[in-house]
C-alpha cells in the first residue's frame, strides 16, 4: 500500500492555494475563486524514489481567523509548503508568521529540508527580477511556479510543482529514516 504523509499547504488567502491541489490531484473545479474555509485535505498518490507513497496535502486557509486552529493543523505535519503570489507585496512577513506558527505548533523538529516555499505566479510574462525571500526565509528551497486561471495553460507550472512536492517528500522519507535509524542507535546496548 505504502506509507502516508501528511504535507501542509500554507500562505496568504488567495494566493491560489486550493487550484494547486486540484491541478496536482488533476480534479476539476469550479471556476474562479473560492474561498477555503478553514482546510481541505486532498489525497495523492506519488512515485517517490521507487516508492509508492500516499501524501495528505492539507490545504489550509490563509484567512487569519484560522490561525488558532494551527496546533490541529500541525499535529503529524511531516512537511510544509509554503506558497505566496510574487505579484503581490509584503507576503514575506505573513509566509515567516505561518513558518514560525508551524514551527512552534507542532514541527518542533521543522528542518529546512522538510520546507518548501512556491512562489505561484498567475499573470502573463515574464518574471520580475527581484523574486524570492530577502528575510528568515531565504534559505528555504524557493521555486517560482506559473499557474495560468485557464488549467490546460498550466500543465507546466502543475509538473513544476509535482516536482517539488516529490522532492519534498524524498527529504521526509530520508529523515523518517535517520530518525528509525538513530532510535536503533540509542536502543542498542554495547
């Protein structure tokens, strides 16, 4: 069957957040914007390192009024996704509270391996030049994604960030692994 894992999708309210998740899972929706209220879980089934895996990608809610539900979000979080539009300003300051939320809430342990942040570009043209993180954040692993309205115009940024999703999930399979390996470790008696 394989193993589970559970991946947050975090960011500012409409970002495109909930497009992703339907583009990755290749699930139609309904046109335009709709607002998520409080989180949706979509299941995934990927090829990781000559692996089956199932992945829960949560698609939490950028609307402040959620953020007390960060705990339960977080519980058994094995990564997070941290998504923003480039287009719009000062995101960076929302993207390190989600971070820090998490980090706090529940990923005690959040490594920068098992954090990705996707900037989702929904416009025509070329990207400006001062895209990515300047803060905390710059250390991240930072992907720049096209994601057009129309989804036959977006297959390329959805395997963009189907790449990215799979590569986070090989770093939380690497670190399940050292964590298995190092509690061997310290069971064994000498």
């Amino acid at each position: 069957m394989g193993e589970h894992y559970k991946v947050c999708l975090v960011g500012p309210s409409n970002v495109g957040k909930s497009y992703l998740c339907r583009l990755l899972a290749d699930t139609p929706g309904p046109p335009g914007y709709e607002t998520t209220a409080g989180c949706r879980i979509q299941e995934l089934e990927r090829q990781v390192s000559n692996e089956r895996v199932n992945v829960q990608v949560w698609d939490c809610s950028g609307d402040e009024q959620y953020h007390s539900c960060l705990p339960a979000l977080a519980s058994g979080v094995n990564g997070l996704i941290l998504m923003y539009n480039p287009e719009k300003d000062d995101q960076e300051a929302e993207l390190e509270r989600w971070y820090q939320a998490f980090a706090s809430a529940g990923m005690g342990n959040l490594v920068t391996s098992l954090v990705r942040i996707l900037a989702v570009k929904t416009s025509p043209g070329a990207p400006r030049k001062d895209y990515g993180m300047h803060g905390k954040l710059k250390r991240l692993q930072h992907t720049i994604v096209a994601l057009p309205p129309n989804p036959s115009e977006a297959k390329e940024g959805t395997a963009l960030a189907a790449q990215e999703l799979d590569r986070l999930l090989e770093a939380i399979i690497v670190r399940k692994k050292e964590k298995e390996e190092q509690s061997i470790v310290d069971n064994s008696e000498y």
